[in-house]
C-alpha cells in the first residue's frame, strides 16, 4: 500500500457512517450476544485462543455479524481474507485461495476467508468453496440474515459451526448510544449532545433490536439539529420522531422471517392463543404479506387441526376467503381477523390424520381384495357372486348394521380415533360402540374357523425376547429421567450448563448435544469416573468437549476459578470469578452429601440471574423394605415381627444422609440458599429386577467390603453402629438369619420381582 492508498483510507474511514465508525474493535467493546461470546463460552474461547475452525454468524441485521467478524480479524494471528458475497464471484474465490496457499507454504499461516452475506453465493460458487473448506486451505466465517440450513450448501453447514445472532436487547442498546455519545475519537464525544431519555427510549423502541437502525437515527438527528445558544445539541423526542419514524419489521417474503412468523402464527391458533395469533396475523399484514397466502394456510389449518371438532370451521374460512376476495383492502382485514379469532377459539383435533395412516398401510402392506359383499352386483352378481351377503343399512334401526367393510386381512384395524373437543366428543362414543360390535360379529367369524386361529406359543426366542424387555427396563427409566430433566431446565442451544454430578455422563452427553454453541462443564466424583468421560469426550472435536472437573459440589467454586485461570494465562483477557451459568442440571447430586445445604449455598452462588437449576434425586428412604418382597408367613410371628422392626429401623437413622431427607427438605434447602419458583414433581417408577444368587449374596454378605454401605444382613444383626443402640429393637442372631435367607431363596432365587424407585424433580430458577 503507498502513500495515497494510505491517506485515501483514512479519508474514507473519517467519512464514513456513524455506524460503521462505531463499529467494535475489541470483545470488550462488543455489546450484547452475551449468549455467545460470553465468559466461559465456546465462541469466545476459541477467539481468545486463536483456534477458531469454520463457522458461520446467522441473524437479524444489526446484531453483529460483520462485527464479530472485524474483531476476530483484529485478535487472529492467521491472514484475514474478506469477501463480499454480492460483489464477488468464483474468479475472486479462487484468489483468495490461491493467496492462502502460499501463506501456508512460505510462512505456516492458515487463512481466515470471511464471506459477507454468504447466503447470496449460488450453488456453484459455494461448490468452488467446499473443497478448500473441507482439507482446511481456509477457515471460513459466514455472515447470513438467512438461515443456513436452507439458504447455504448443506456440505459447508455441515462442515461448519452455527452460531445464532440475537436481536440486541433494549438495554443493549441503550448502551451502544451512550457508547457513541461518549466516544470522542470516532463518535460525538467532542460535541455537547443533550440526549432526553424519552428520545433514547424512542429511538431504542423503534429500532427493534437493530444497533445500526440506532446509530442512523442518531448520526441523522445529531447531524441536522444545530446547537442553541449554549453549544448544546438537544435531541428531544420530537427530534427523535423525526430521525426514525416506522419501525423497521424484519420480514422477506422469500426468506427465513416470512416461514418463521407464519409458523408462529400456526402455531398459536394450535395453540389456541387468541392473543398471540392476532399479533402474528398483524405482522404479516403490517409487512405487506399477502392475505390471500394468510387464508391458504388457515384453509389448511381448519382441515388440519381443527377438522372434526368443528367442521364449521372449514365453512368460515372458505367464507371470509371469499369475502376477502370481493371487498379488497382495507376492509378484508375484518374477514382475516374474523377467521383468525374463530380458528384460535374452535376446539381442535388432528383426527384427520388417520387418513396419512391408511395411506401407509395401502402404501406398505400387500394389496387386499375388496370383500365378496361389498363388490359391485350390478355386472356379475349372478355369475361370480358379487354382492352376495351384504346387509343394507337402510333396513335396520338408526340406519346402521354391524358387518365387516374392510378387507379381511385388515379386520379390526383402526385408523380414525375421535377426539374429546367439541363436535369430536359427541360422536366419539357413537363409534366406539360400532366398533366394539363389529369387532364382535368378526371374532364370531374367526371362532368357527377354529384351528385357522394362531396361538402363540413359549419357546426360547419368546423367552429371550421377554428377556431383553426385562433387561432394557432400567435402560428405559434412565432414558425417561433424562427427558424429563431436560424437559424442566428447556436447554437453548447457546446456554452454558454444568452437570452437577456426570456420572457414566447419561446428562452429559445430552447437554454437549442440545447446547452446541454454548458450553457443557461436568462434574466428576472421581478421578476415574473423570478419565472415563474424558475418553468418551475424545470423540468429539475440540472445542465441542466438555470441560470436566474433578471433586466434590461444594468444591466447585475453587475447580472452575482454576479451570478458567489456566484458559486466561492462554488468552490474558477474562476474570476467574465473573463465570456463571445458564442451567444446572444433575441427577442424584444430593443422594449421598452429608452437608447439603451447604452445596445448596454453592449452586445458588454459580447460577446467573435468571438461571435455572434442574434435578432428579432418587430417594433412598422410600425404597422398597425387602422383608416386603417375600411371604413371612413361613417364620415364627415373632421373628416375622423382628425381621420388619429392624429393617425399618434402618431408614429411620437420622445420622445417615442418605435416608435422612425427603421432598420437603430438599425444598427447605434451596429456599434457604436463595432459590424460587421452586416446584418439586414426585414420580414412582417400577422396573423388573431379576434375583440371582449374586444379588441375595449382596444382601446376607456378613462384610460389605471396604468403603461400601453396610450390608442388610449386617442392619439385621445390629452390627451397625448409628442403629445398633437402638434400645427397643431385638436384633437377629446367626442362626435367625441363616434361617431368614434360606426363605428368601426358596420363594426369590431365580423370580423377577417389580421394584419401585421414587423420583424427585426438582426445578429453581434464581431471581
């Protein structure tokens, strides 16, 4: 670059607009997308690092996108390439990697190649990209107001990382005009600007979370208000009014906006928010949607959702429809208004659906022959039969008569099941019974047939898969708990999570997948459960592992303070103490603690305003008494009596933290440490457990091994030392309790008994 070069773009750059002056050059000049460049997040991290591999920005304009970009142009040690998807073409793309080869063959250096408006790129020209993004000749960042997933090459969104770019809050806002107010270097530092707070709030409000909508109004309303007598440019809110006017609504009739807001306002007349539906509908109308689309997809909705439980929601439609059609606008906003509050308050039922499952059974089952009764008789009645057999309906009382009509092959398959709403439930009960007697006349069919009915039988194969179900059960209840968990703590892709207790990483792993973009801490009890999840995280990229710490809950404070100063050494930028996090999430975290409110004080210290903490605690003291798994009947009543008295005695210990707590204390706990909105769920979940002479061994085993809870044989005969003071129990001698197994041998050894768990979810949020 010469001379001229040099002072032409410090020309262009004094002259630019205010919002590209403003434009951050720094993380810490960054304003808002706290959801992803926050502290401890991945995106950031990966900055700071200088690791960053392809990614591509998604969202509204004025977020950042470009921005972020810049910054990571300003902080990389790589060479930064930009490119302007509408501007260019594949001549510049193969340039650009032409220049990245030799910068990685003369010096080492990789090569950043930013690509605005990436989503603008055809299909060849994204072709021309993929080869050199994918042996990594250049690593590159997108921009898009478009959602990659449909408007991007699907093999570049694979081979990169979305991050979702948010709408800046008000706050956000607010900020990033007191920032260019103060700024003296490159915004309005160095005039006396008298900004009202009914003017920032106007200017913040119609803006709609766009940073540069606030900067162009504010550039216009600074730019053409000359200063009073004082030298103070005062920008009232008639100023304000003037510089932006119309708030701007983010809505492309060919892009992502238009299927986002009509999906959203699908969604709340399913939904039946009469509200929510009618703020959609105005935005489309505002936006200049056409209504007669509006209609096309409510015609839809009244077959679709509404259907059956009241078909006259399909007649309203049709006729607001065509209402719309003879009056025009303006007025035909009354008849899409109309149709809108009559779909959102009709009862719904997506019963019309059975049609898409009859449809699958033509599609995969063999072809059935029509029925001899239901054939046409009018051509070959006489010669083949058709015909022959059917009942008219019309003959019979109300019109109706129980006979077969579908195939035989098919006899007794149901498609249609009625709904409960509205027109659905009068006529639900109507079918049923049809059904139930037709079902009738078909089984008095099939019973003359006789040996034609297949019986099943036990063999092998029958057991093994009986087997596998018993087996799988356990597998299954963890599978719910998990659901569950993270149907409470509602995880968003750019969240920051910490599982409290990761375990086999049952909790883990899900996190890693529902929050992408954001990060996954886990916390392990041991060293070896630890290595164990570290191996299974190898697996995984780099920057999608999680982070996993070593010790104990109330330990954590310490773990992540170390954690996140070995990251700052790496990167000099970030503070120990300023990580909180999103969600928190565990199961059985609390099962074993002996100071539970104590590590109840230290998950409230590391959740973020706003943050929720979701957990599944088994409790232990509402466990199954074995003594209830066998007939006692078989003892002497007095040792029957004994056998019960010390085993209950053992979920009585207050001293034992495990069985020294239920529900209301664990609600007590999280109050204390300044949680609300606490809401505990309790569930009781049976599985099957299959007693071996394993299992009996465990429980009759005189020593339970070192560092392992003392055995139940041990509970019986008062080895135990918080129970064995207890005065009033007679505990069982060796003899008693040779005798006690032996019974539970005769009546378990080889059974599959049900066994019962109860479950506590618990869910907090921190104000």
């Amino acid at each position: 670059m010469d001379l001229f070069d040099h002072a032409r773009e410090q020309q262009i750059e004094k002259e630019a607009p205010l919002a590209a002056r403003m434009r951050p050059r720094t993380l810490d000049e960054f304003i808002g997308q706290e959801h992803i460049i926050g502290p401890g997040r991945l995106l950031r991290r990966a900055i700071q690092a200088d690791q960053l591999s392809s990614v591509i920005f998604y969202g509204p304009p004025g977020t950042g996108k470009t921005t972020l970009a810049r910054i990571i142009a300003n902080t990389t040690h790589a060479h930064f390439i930009a490119l302007n998807a509408v501007l260019s073409g594949v001549k510049d793309i193969r340039e650009a990697i032409e220049v990245a080869r030799d910068k990685r063959g003369m010096f080492g250096q990789k090569t950043i190649l930013f690509i605005d408006e990436v989503h603008r790129f055809n299909k060849a020209q994204q072709d021309a990209l993929l080869p050199h993004v994918e042996n990594g000749t250049v690593i590159l960042i997108g921009a898009t107001t478009e959602n990659p997933y449909f408007e991007v090459n699907k093999a570049l969104v694979s081979r990169s990382r979305i991050f979702q770019l948010r709408s800046l809050t008000e706050d956000d806002l607010r900020a990033v005009a007191r920032q260019t107010l103060a700024d003296k270097e490159r915004g309005y530092g160095q005039l006396k600007v008298n900004l009202t707070g009914e003017a920032l709030d106007h200017l913040v409000n119609v803006a709609n979370g766009d940073a540069r909508a606030v900067l162009n109004a504010l550039e216009l309303a600074v730019e053409t208000t000359p200063p009073d007598a004082y030298g103070i440019i005062n920008l009232t809110m008639e100023v304000a009014e003037e510089s932006i006017q119309r708030r701007a609504v983010l809505y492309d009739k060919d892009g992502d906006a238009h299927f986002d807001t009509i999906s959203a306002f699908i969604k709340s007349l399913r939904g039946s928010d009469v509200d929510a539906a009618l703020y959609w509908l105005a935005k489309m109308v505002y936006a200049g949607e056409d209504p007669r689309f509006i209609f096309r997809r409510m015609i839809i909705f009244a077959g679709e959702d509404v259907g059956m439980a009241d078909p006259n929601a399909l007649r309203v439609t049709m006729a607001a429809a065509q209402a719309y059609d003879y009056v025009g606008l303006p007025e035909g906003r009354f008849h899409l208004a109309e149709a809108c509050l009559y779909l959102a308050t009709a009862p719904k039922s997506n019963s019309t659906f059975a049609f898409f499952d009859a449809l699958a059974t033509v599609e995969q089952e063999r072809e059935a022959d029509v029925p001899d009764h239901l054939r046409d008789a009018n051509r070959d009645a006489e010669g083949l039969g058709h015909g022959q057999g059917y009942l008219y309906p019309h003959a019979y009382r109300d019109h109706w008569v129980a006979q077969q009509y579908l195939p035989e092959a098919l006899q007794g398959r149901v498609f249609y099941q009625p709904g409960d709403q509205g027109y659905e439930a009068e006529i639900r009960q109507q079918v049923s019974r049809r059904r139930e007697e037709q079902l009738a006349a078909m089984l008095e069919a099939e019973e003359a047939l006789a040996g034609q009915v297949e019986t099943g039988g036990k063999g092998p194969a029958a057991q093994n898969r009986w087997l596998q179900r018993t087996l799988s059960n356990v597998g299954q209840q963890l599978g719910r708990i998990r659901d569950r968990v993270f149907a409470l703590a509602k995880v968003e892709r750019h969240d920051l999570v910490l599982d409290l207790n990761a375990g086999t990483g049952l909790l883990t792993w899900e996190a890693v997948r529902r929050a992408p973009v954001g990060g996954v801490w886990a916390l392990a009890a041991n060293p070896q459960t630890a290595a164990a999840l570290e191996q299974q995280a190898r697996n995984l990229e780099n920057l999608e592992q999680p982070v996993i710490l070593t010790g104990t809950v109330t330990e954590l404070p310490q773990l992540i303070a170390a954690s996140v100063g070995q990251a700052v050494s790496l990167s000099s930028s970030g503070q120990a103490d300023s990580l909180s996090y999103d969600i928190l999430i565990g199961r059985n975290v609390f099962t074993q603690l002996a100071d539970k409110p104590a590590a109840a004080q230290v998950i409230a210290h590391l959740l973020k305003p706003g943050g929720r903490l979701a957990l599944a605690e088994i409790i232990p003291r509402h466990t199954p008494r074995l003594h209830q798994l066998v007939d006692l009947s078989g003892l002497p009543a007095e040792l029957a009596d004994r056998v019960q008295t010390a085993e209950e005695t053992i979920y009585a210990n207050p001293t034992d933290p495990m069985l020294n707590w239920d529900t209301p204390d664990l609600q007590a706990i999280f109050e204390a440490a300044g949680l609300t909105q606490i809401e505990i769920a309790v569930e009781v979940l049976t599985s099957e457990l299959a007693i071996g002479a394993e299992q009996l061994e465990r429980w009759f085993a005189l020593s339970a091994g070192s560092g392992r809870r003392p055995t139940f044989a041990q509970h019986l005969l008062g080895a135990v030392p918080e129970t064995s003071t207890v005065r009033e129990v007679v505990w069982l001698n060796q003899a008693e309790l040779a005798e006690l197994r032996r019974l539970f041998e005769r009546q378990l050894l080889g059974q599959v008994v049900p066994w019962t768990s109860t479950v506590a979810y618990l869910l907090a949020r921190k104000a």
